[in-house]
C-alpha cells in the first residue's frame, strides 16, 4: 500500500495510489489544529491497510533535510499552533515500519508536473502556485532543488511597478512577491478578490507585471526550460499570456528558454499535482 499527504495551509488531501502518480482514492478535509489534521490521516489510511511508504507533501517552511535532527518539523510559520510541529514523527508513531519520504507541497507539484504534466519530459521546470502566498518548486538537471532551506520564491524582492506605492502583505517583508502579488495582496490592493474582477482590470497587468520580473530572477538563477503557474489566482483569463509576454519584453533576446513557447503555461493536473507528486515521492 502507497499512502501520500498534501498538508495545505488551508486543506490536507490523503489518497492511495502508485509511486507513478496514480491515484486510487483520495480524502480531501480542513486543515485545524496539527494533531487533530494528522490524527485524521491516520485514521483514514488505518481503514485502507497498512501503508509500506508515505510520501508527504507539506506546506513551509518546513525543514526537509532528512538529516536534520528536526527532519519533518514546521518551522517558523504564521499559521497557528504549527511551528515546531513534527509531522515525520506523528507518522512514525502511527506507522513505524513505512518508509517516509518528505517535500514541500510545490515541489512535489513540481515534480508531478515535470514527470506526467504540462512539463512533461524536461528535467529543468519551476511550478509557482499563486493562492494566500506564493511558494515556488524548482527542478534542475531532473532533480528538486534543496538548499540551506527550500527554494523560496515568494520571497524574492521585484522591483516596483512605475507608479505603485502599495506597501506589500508580508508580514516578513512587506513588498517581496508574495506581498505584492499573492491573493490577500491583491484582494487588499484593489479592495476586490481576484475572482471578482474584470479580465480588463488594471489589476492584472499589475500581477503579470511582478511575475515576470521573480520569473525574470529564475531565469537567471536556475534557468528553467518551462514554468507552470497554479493556484486560484493563476486561473484568471489571459494571465498566463500576460506574464509571458511581458517577461519576454524584460529578457531582451538573452535567455535562449524563451526561444522555445509556451514558457509560460497553466498545470495540467490542476488540483492533483501535489497529491499526485506526493505519490511519486515514494519512487525517489
């Protein structure tokens, strides 16, 4: 039995499959409080059978060095009751002879969607799902890319679009990409959700405008042959398209990537890619 967790901010997704990404069947719930979210997992894959490995996809930052000693801890995060908070262990405990494998949430989409998705057959990918943060995957000569910590792309500082004075969401660092073009920046920006507003409005070439500029940043530092944008802000008509333009405009013929289009595409397995890749985990 292959068992896998996507653990979201917001929701967990549980499911049974095959280390090659296919899915047999899933749970989807809320995400509360830890012990209660991972008590619930536990549950649901006692039910199906004892799992032989779980591939865990986590929301960071989270340390996914598995020779850490807080290997599978949260570490310093906003949501509530969650920094600190081993979910290797809690596992573990539950399953003691499974075989565990670890990443973020986005690199694990990343992966799913390099293996069996929009970026099929490249080993050099970037997957950016943009929701109530931004978070990035990146994979290089095949491989997920790990550091000191994790790729956090959200993170990255843009420069300010001509006439903008928004001071930016982050808590930590008020006008970096997440804070300047995540949906809570945009909602607070123009007082709307994204999904409330025109496919014309100003706001979108506001958002095209930061995302091209952090992909720009990509480019440059680990140069990837395709970026897949998810997450529910990326569902607004045109803006694929937009930030692909405009990222082109900024590269002035110097990035050879771009010479091969689309660059810049929407995910192929939509909601499934994290749990999917979760499931692929397993086969590392």
């Amino acid at each position: 039995m292959i068992a896998a967790m996507e653990l979201g901010g917001t929701k967990t997704v549980v499911a049974i499959g095959g280390s090659d990404g296919e899915l047999i069947e899933e749970y989807r719930y809320p995400t509360t409080k830890p012990e209660e979210t991972l008590q619930r997992a536990v549950k649901w894959f006692s039910e199906k059978g004892v799992p032989e490995a779980i591939g865990i996809a986590a929301f960071g930052p989270v340390r996914i060095n598995p020779d850490a000693d807080d290997w599978g801890d949260i570490l310093a995060t906003p949501k509530a009751h969650w920094s600190g908070f081993s979910i290797t262990n809690a596992l573990k405990k539950a399953f003691p002879d499974a075989k565990i494998s670890l990443e973020t949430d986005v690199n694990a989409a990343c992966l799913a969607e390099a293996k069996i998705g929009a970026a099929a057959g490249l080993k050099n990918v970037v997957y950016i799902t943009i929701g109530t943060g931004i978070g990035a995957g990146v994979m290089c000569d095949g491989r997920l890319l790990h550091g000191a910590l994790h790729p956090e792309v959200g993170h990255l500082i843009p420069p300010r679009k001509k006439g903008d004075a928004f001071a930016g969401t982050c808590r930590f660092h008020g006008n970096c990409l997440e804070g300047m073009a995540s949906g809570p920046a945009i909602e607070q920006r123009w007082g709307e959700a994204g999904g409330n507003l025109p496919v014309d409005h100003e706001a979108w070439d506001t958002e095209a405008w930061y995302l091209a500029h952090g992909i720009q940043s990509l480019l440059a530092i680990a140069p990837p042959e395709r970026v897949v944008i998810g997450g529910g802000v990326s569902q607004a008509e045109g803006l694929h398209e937009k930030t692909e333009k405009l990222l082109i405009e900024l590269a002035a013929g110097y990035f050879p990537a771009l010479e091969k289009l689309p660059f810049v595409v929407p995910p192929k397995l939509g909601q499934e890619a994290g749990i999917k890749g979760a499931l692929m985990l397993t086969g590392l």
